[in-house]
C-alpha cells in the first residue's frame, strides 16, 4: 500500500460462544491503521478508538489519514464524510514466502496478507481500505458514516488546529520493471533485471508514489539514467547501480560522478544487500574504492542495508 500520513485502531466487538466452552470476544468490525500489516486470521481483539459507538478521528490539516476495515458480514463498504475527500479500495491479498528480515521490523512469517490496492467507491472486499484527504484550509469538526454489510457506525473527524508542511519528496522505493510486465501478462521478460525506459503502467505508480512523497525507481545504469532522468526531478538523490566488483565499480563510480556533476542530485548504491559476517569485508573493500574513485557524502554515496559495524570503516 502506499504510505500514508496517519493511523488509527477502531474494533467494535461482539461476544460469541466459541465450542460451548466460554464466551470468546470475536471481532464483527474492525478498522485497523494503513501502516498495521495483518497476516489472515490475526486480527487484534480489542482496541480503544470507538467512543460511544462513534468512530472518533483527529487530523491536522494537510494529513491523509489510511485505513483498513475488517468485517464478518459479506457486503460493500461505504464512507461518507461531506465536505471531505474519500477515496475507497478493494484489497487484494498478496502471499508472503520469504518474509522481513529483523533489521526490517521483522515479520508474522508465511501466510496471506491483505496488501493490494484497486479503486472502488464500494469496495466489497474484507478488508476494504479508505484514504481521508484532509483540505488544508479545513477546520471544525466534520460528521459523517462508515456503512459496512448494512452496519451503520457514525463518524465524527476533528480537525486540529495545525497545518502539516507541504509533502517532500525525500522516500525512495525499488522496484523491478520485471514485476509490473509480469503482472500484466508478459512472460518474455529477460532473467535479470535490466532498466529501461518507463512504461505507461510503470509511469502510472510513479505518479501515485510520487503524490505521496516517494519516488519510485529501479536503481539505474548510467545508461538507463539518461533515458529516465525526469522521472527523477525534485528528488535529491539518483539510486544508482554498480558492481560489487572494486575495480569495475570505481570506474562506474567516476562515470557517474562527471555525468552528475552539475545535477545538483547525489547518485547512490547499494550493491551488497545485508551482508553476513564473512561479506563485511567484501563491503569494505568495496567502499574503499568507492572512495577512492572519489565517492562521498557530496559526490557519490555508498551504502549497505545493514547494522553499523566496525569493520566497514568511515566509508560507508
């Protein structure tokens, strides 16, 4: 899902006799945060945000607020706050088989989770998802209702006094080119992964990313770089791709350090992805020669997806 700007947890919960034995709170609606991924058949069982029998929502002006809502009961999903910007989804579940790693936040392991988004005014889907647009002259408080399966919950939105600064593009996202062609049908694609020019679909999540701050893009060749550069405007820094090879990388490094110099944009890669303890020093030699190619904080960046060790030295 793209990430969004705000979370809330809402349950409402009946109780229910579970095999005769004793009562057993067993959620009939719930509305879980964008950013909580829930693996199928894990959901919480109790949660603090219902007040009354109201959902209760708190935005500042300019936040989007994303949330999923969980039910038992087969229906569509409506939201309706006037005045303000709904927009609905159908979730598709994705199947996770090689899950997150600690350094990442770690993960509930194996399984299905709700994580694909299509729009849909009223999405019948379990989950269904919601963004609320908060305009950023808004003020007051707003009512309205969220209708799931015929269920009425009414839905009151207070907006806080307080203006979030404009969104940055600062988040950068990977992506394989491959992923998207496969997803459409096209099974001729290479073995590798070799960037070229975008396509429509692929300029489509661009552009969703990018309206939420986040830049979308395979790390690039310096060839690839030429034919994409304005998919980069306005992001401070160009994911770029080098060997893990000392000597072939510190000749890409200076390449890339004269075709950016005057981009006010710093390349940067990543070419050894959580490296184990016996590639640590392939990691140091490695920025050895980044460095020594010229690479740096202002010039070229090179960085791993790891813990900070010592024995990567100051070059990383």
């Amino acid at each position: 899902m793209p990430a969004m700007r705000g979370s809330l947890l809402v349950l409402i919960a009946s109780c229910v006799t579970c095999g005769g034995k004793r009562d057993v709170p067993q959620p009939e609606l719930l509305v879980v945060g964008e950013s909580l991924r829930i693996k199928a058949g894990a959901l919480p069982a109790t949660s603090p945000w219902i007040v009354d029998g109201t959902l209760s929502l708190v935005a500042a002006r300019g936040e989007t607020l994303g949330f999923q809502v969980f039910h038992r009961a087969e229906g569509p999903s409506t939201l309706a706050l006037p005045g303000i910007a709904v927009r609905g989804f159908a979730v598709e579940s994705v199947t996770v088989s090689r899950p997150s790693t600690a350094m990442y936040g770690g993960s509930q392991g194996e399984g299905a989770y709700p994580d694909g988004l299509v729009a849909a005014a009223s999405p019948t889907t379990n989950p269904a998802y919601f963004e609320i647009a908060i305009p950023r002259d808004a003020a007051g408080t707003h009512t309205g209702e969220l209708v799931v399966a015929g269920q009425r919950v009414p839905v009151r939105l207070t907006i806080a006094p307080v203006t979030l600064p404009p969104l940055r593009l600062d988040v950068w996202a990977y992506f394989d080119q491959r992923e998207l062609a496969w997803a459409g049908g096209n099974t001729t694609q290479p073995a590798k992964a070799t960037p070229r020019e975008a396509t429509d679909i692929e300029r489509e999540c661009i552009d969703l990313f990018r309206a939420h701050g986040v830049l979308l893009s395979p790390d690039l060749t310096l060839e690839a770089y030429q034919a994409r550069k304005p998919l980069l405007a306005g992001f401070p820094f160009i994911p770029a791709a080098i060997s893990d090879e000392p000597a072939q990388a510190a000749d890409e490094v200076r390449a890339w350090i004269a075709a950016t110099k005057d981009a006010g944009q710093i390349p940067f890669a990543i070419p050894i992805d959580e490296p184990g303890e016996q590639a640590r020093s392939k990691v140091r030699a490695l920025a050895d020669a980044v460095r020594a190619a010229g690479g740096g904080p202002t010039t070229f960046r090179y960085a791993v997806t790891s813990e900070p060790h010592a024995a990567f030295g100051d070059n990383v």
